[in-house]
C-alpha cells in the first residue's frame, strides 16, 4: 500500500518557504505502515496540479494534499479539484459556523465574502473538521483511492492528520507492519561503518532494509522491516540490531531510538531529580533553546547565561579577567571557569559551559576560527574538551551543541 | 526556461529528514532567472529514480538531483544514471587524489576500496569538483538539457551550486528576468488584506502575480515579475509596490523585503552603534540563539540571561522576590524588572525581557497557558506588552520571538 504527497504553492518552488509538512505527514503514515512512494511539490497552477493528480493516482492509493486552500486569489487547489472530479463546490452550514465562530471570537473583524467562501466545499467531498483554521479538510473517494486535501498552514494540518486523517486511513485499509529503529554511532565515518557491517548488510533478510545518515559528528543506522505481523518484523529487525551492536560495540552511543539528544538527557535528569544551567559563547542560546524545546523542561533546567561579548563573561560569570588575559577567552581554562561558575551561581548540580570561534573573523581571541572549548561540571567532576569544528559558521555551533549534550550525557550516565 | 528538483533518498520519504537542499536550490535559481517547475522526492530506487527523471526531462531544461552519491550501499544514484544515459563509470584520477587527500588529511583512517570508488564518475559526465566531500558532482548534457547530480550533503551541495552549477547555467543558458519584492505587513489577517488589495490585484499586468505568505502575525506579500529586461521588470513590479504601499499604509511594517528581522536589526543596531542584550524566561534563549546565528552579532549582542527558573530571575537578574510574590512571575511588572536589571547589568543600551507560560502546564504562575509578557528597555524609554498567544507551545515561543523582535524594532527607530 502506498501514499503521495503532493505540496501545492509557488512559494515552495520559489524556495521563499521551506515544505516540513511532508516530512511530518510522511513519518506519520509510515508509523501505520503506509510508505509514501513519492513527494511531488506543484505550483499554484491548474494544469500542474491536475498533471501531479493524474501521476499521483496511477501509483498510490491514498494521495494527501497540502496547501492552497487560504482565501486569497492565488490559492486555487479547490477549484482545481473541482475540475479534476467533474465536481461543484457547495456550501457546508457546519463550515460557515465554524468559520463565523472564529472570527467572532479570535479576530473581531467583520466577516468578509471571501472568508465565507472558504465554506464552499466539494460536493462528492466528506468534510475534515479543521479545530484551527478556516480552511476544512476534504476526503474524496474514487474508485477505491482517497484524495485527501488539507491546509498547508503546518499546525492546522498536523492536527487534521493526527485527530482525522491517520484514524480514518487505519479504518479503511489494510497495512503492512513496518518497524524503523535506528542506532546512533559516534566517532567514525559512514564508510568505515559500512566496512564492519559489510558481512551483516550482504545477509540482511529480504524483508529488512540499512541505511546511513550521516550528520555531523554522527551516523545513524536505520533497519527498516515491513511484514504482516507485528511479531515477525519486530523479530527480524531486533535480530539485526543485535548483530549490529555486537560488530560495533563501543561506536554505538547511548540508547538507540529516533529521539533526539536533548529528550534523552531530558529524560535522565527528571528521572533522578538532577537540575542543569549553561553557559553558552560561541553557542549563543542554542542549548538553552534545545533544551527549553521540550516541554517539561522547567522541572530541571535552571536557565543559561549567554555570555557573548567578553565583558558579559567577567560581569555575570565572574570570569577573572587574569583568566582571560592568560589563557585567551577561547580557552580550557576559562570554560571551566564559566561552567564551574554557573553552576555556582545556578546552583545546579550539571553546568556546560561553550567559549570559541565561530567566524567568521576571530573575534576577542587569537583561536582559530573553528575552535571550540566545551567543559562539563558534574556533582564531582570537571571534564573539558578542546574540538577544531571546521570553518563554517552554521555548522560550527550545531556542531558545539551536539557535542556538548554529547559529553553531558556520558557524565549523566556516570550517577 | 525551467528547472526541475529531484531529492533522492528513503530518509526523505520516511519523514526522518527535512528536505531543506530543494528550498535553497529554487532561490538560487530564481535569482538568476531560472523558474523551478516541480520538485520530487524519491526512493533509493533504481526504476523510481528513472521514471522521476523522464518525467523531469520532459517538462524542463535543467535537472538538478541530490543525494544518492555515498558509499555505502544504499547509495544507488551513479548506478542508476548510468543506466539512465546508457554510460558507464570510470575513475576519475583528480577525485581519487582529491579523497586520498581529504583521507589523509581529516581523518587519518585507511582509505577503503568503497572510498576509492567515490572517484568513479560517469564517462558521459563533466566533473563538479566537490572541495567538501569525496563525493563529486557530476554535469552530462543531452540534446540541449543539462543534468546535474549533486551530494545530498546540505553544505556540499550549497558550495556547489553556488560555486559552480550557478554560473555554468549563467553561462550555458538564456534567462528571463525575474524580480520578487517582499512587503511585510502585520496585525492583519490574509482575507481582510485581500479585500484591501482586490482592485490592484484584478489589474495586475500579465507580468506580475502577487502572493500572500501568512506567518505568525504577520503576512508578507510577494510581487514577482518576469520578462525580458531588468528595466522593464523592475519597473512593473515597482509601479505595483507603490500601488500596494498607498493602499496598506500602515498596515506596512518596517523595511520591505526578504530579510528576517532580526537581520533588519542587526544592520540598524551597527549602524547606529548600540547594543543589545536579552534577559530570556518564556523564549527559552531562541531570541539569543536567532540573534547570535548572525555572523558579526558580537558586535552588537553582549549577551542574554535565560532565567527559566523563578529563582534565577532572582539570583542573576535581581528581580525582586517582592515583585514576583506581589504581580506573580508572569507579570508586566516582572518583565520591566528583567528588562531593566539586565539592561544594567551587561551595560546596554537596548534590552528585550520575556516571561510567559508556554505550557503545556502552569509552572511557577497561575498565568494561562499562552500568556506572555514582553518589555524592551531603550536609552530613554520602557514599553511592556501582554500577549495571549494560543494554547500550542512552539507556536507561543515564536510568536513572542517575533513579537520581540518587532517591539524591539519599533524601539530602535526611534533613535
């Protein structure tokens, strides 16, 4: 069984928006064993859209839509569809209510013809409730295929997936069973991996898919099973990952799952009590955002100082200025201080602490660009990493944060 | 002329990536006149892959792929264009050297034989030489069509294109002129913006089509134009923008075009030589985290204190636990404090303080979920607003970014 995706709007193909959508959409349907053969991103252009139909439908049983529902001129999905199914639209009273609900309570601004308008539904449609917008969900069904159109606003659309459409699909058809689980290696390159796995991947079942995902400092490997009972894939795949760890032993990281760093950590923490502060330069916030990311996070995270400018280091962190003067502000020496300090400060029983050089000039330093010093304060040990993250700014700090939750974590796992 | 996008990979048809590499090619061709027709996803599938570029060649002139091009053996891409365009491979000598040297020089592991096989390229193709990876790109041209197949790899790819597939295009290719002018309004919503703008928009000349891009709170508006002459183009689109700046007036928001905001501020906070610090509770250090992803923000941004914790608030930014008891932590009262003690306290001239719930629970306040208070401190001035942002927590985070951003804007203009 398989779906398509089909993104509708300009502003994907002008590249003035990134689609996420599909990503969303497609890890959802794969988590209820519907593969999604292709991804297909269209203008807002009637010939193009019914074009993408038309392919669409040939390979896919269920063909879900996004975008082109708003209630502005360029937004022509419906009438499209209408030309596509030999189809009217028609008004729905639940729409127009629902509709008129909002405005009434949300906007307090009159309501304007072509807001009524976005009632206007196909007549062979069933209508998807959409909670948060104006823009309802469609599901249209021919010839034993269903043609499923929502808005391309992301929040909306996710909640018409989850509460409606992901029901609906495991309602109406029968799935494969399909296992992912992934493994996270650290410390070694895809094909040195795929140099000791070689002998498993030439005897891997029929039924069982690797790959590789690098990103940066790490490789994913993901082993993808699909059959008909949840014990036969589960069993397969497990047997796999078995081998897997056993050939790779130390190069597989923590626990294995698609969860990011950030949750397992999280996850840690709540579990035994323990609180966390940063003290973020070159990383600029972005562990702080990571980690206040997920919801919860109150419970054990404490804030960050983002000490940028040099002077922010030594009025709010305390760093000594002979410290500085010394070792340079991109050094062990003071992100130690820094972290030593926050958590003082904090009062937290976990510090991390980043000071470096993410370019692209050289800043309060004479480091190199691409130098990073990450320490982690634990309740009875200080460790402190010097790394040479390349010249790229963007990069640079992913790359910092990721080691930093990195080294965090293996401190973690030491209480 | 047109281009067409193929991104190749499960990954991406699994949902566990985002394809961002298409969202990027599209804006470098668009800039330089190059109007991307569709882009697709597809499997690591030898026949899909196939089908994906017949269909692309029959629509478009310039094909550009990624992804497919690791060693490992999931990677299928060169097999399958071989098969495609009836060639075969070949090693190439200089990107053999090119992978012993990034080998020897990086990572200081023996070079495989799947690494050595990086270096074969099809004989049909020119070689793009990949000064980041030991992937190489690869350019076969077939009656008069260009194919280009590029690594998946994010910051491969973008020094590729950039680099290299852009100005061969330039080179090799007639283009039209197209030019895309951003307007930013904010605080009114899509339809009612449409009915404001529906007699320009019915007399749009035939060159120029206009779009709305609703984001949260604000809906920019975007006139693109094509044809023959830079002049012309301009002209058309520009007479249309004086047209739409008449009839939205104030509706308008601060400089037009594609640049974030906090980019707008950074270039008016170098200017005019202030500086700026953030004093973080709800936001989590994103506002530090968006600000600082800006190369030269060390410039400007002395730093942030992201006090999660009540008692941080207390400890680092002095607010006083009276204040907090007496108006709660989620309070105008204790968004000035916040704004004002940091200001004081990293010695700016500028501050921006949020404190809000995003949930999903109450925290340390009996604030509703999506209630957030923002104050910007300015040499001479103190504003604090209260929010209600909705019940979902990363949209609640963004928005107040973003309403930050805006607030703080304002402020600036001032000076």
């Amino acid at each position: 069984m398989f779906a398509e995706i089909i993104t509708i709007g300009d502003e994907i193909l002008i590249g003035q928006i990134i689609d996420t959508n599909s990503a969303f959409i497609a890890q959802e349907l794969n988590k209820i064993g519907v593969s999604v053969y292709q991804i297909t991103s269209v203008q807002d252009e009637r010939l193009h859209i019914k074009e993408a139909l038309r392919e669409a439908e040939a390979r896919a049983d269920v063909i879900i839509m996004t975008g082109g529902l708003g209630p502005t001129k360029d937004d022509i999905t419906k009438h499209t569809l209408c030309e596509y199914f030999n189809d009217t639209l028609v008004e729905s009273k639940e729409v127009l209510t629902h509709v008129e609900g909002i405005f009434k309570k949300h906007l307090g601004v009159p309501l304007l013809q072509v807001n009524k308008n976005q009632a206007l539904v196909l007549s062979k449609a069933e209508v998807l409730h959409n909670e948060f917008g104006t823009a309802p969900g469609m599901w249209v069904k021919r010839e034993g295929k269903v043609f499923i159109s929502l808005p391309g606003v992301p929040f909306e659309m996710k909640n018409l997936i989850g509460k409606t459409v992901i029901p609906r699909i495991i309602n109406e058809f029968k799935r494969p069973y399909i296992v992912h689980k992934t493994i996270i290696t650290y410390g070694i390159g895809e094909s040195a991996l795929a140099d000791k796995l070689s002998s498993i991947e030439d005897n891997l079942p029929a039924a069982v898919k690797l790959a590789y995902l690098p990103s940066l400092g790490s490789v994913r490997l993901r082993l993808t099973g699909k059959g008909s009972s949840s014990e036969e894939v589960n069993a397969l795949v497990n047997a796999e990952a078995v081998k897997i760890r056993k050939a790779l032993g130390d190069l597989i990281y923590g626990d294995e799952g698609d969860e990011p760093v950030e949750v397992v950590i999280a996850k840690l923490l709540t579990k035994k009590g323990y609180t966390l502060g940063t003290a973020e330069s070159c990383t600029g916030g972005r562990i702080a955002q990571q980690i206040t990311k997920i919801p919860g996070a109150s419970a054990y995270f404490k804030g960050s100082v983002v000490s940028y400018a040099t002077q922010t280091k030594i009025d709010v962190l305390n760093v000594s200025p002979e410290t500085i003067d010394r070792f340079s502000v991109v050094s062990a020496e003071v992100a130690v201080e820094m972290a030593t300090n926050l958590k003082n400060l904090l009062k937290t029983d976990f510090a991390i602490a980043t000071t470096g050089n993410a370019g692209p000039t050289k800043g309060d330093s004479d480091a190199e660009v691409g130098t990073v010093f990450i320490a982690v304060v634990s309740p009875n040990a200080t460790v402190v990493e010097r790394f040479l993250m390349g010249s790229q700014r963007e990069r640079i700090v992913q790359k910092a944060v990721n080691k930093a939750f990195e080294m965090l974590q293996k401190e973690i796992l030491k209480f």
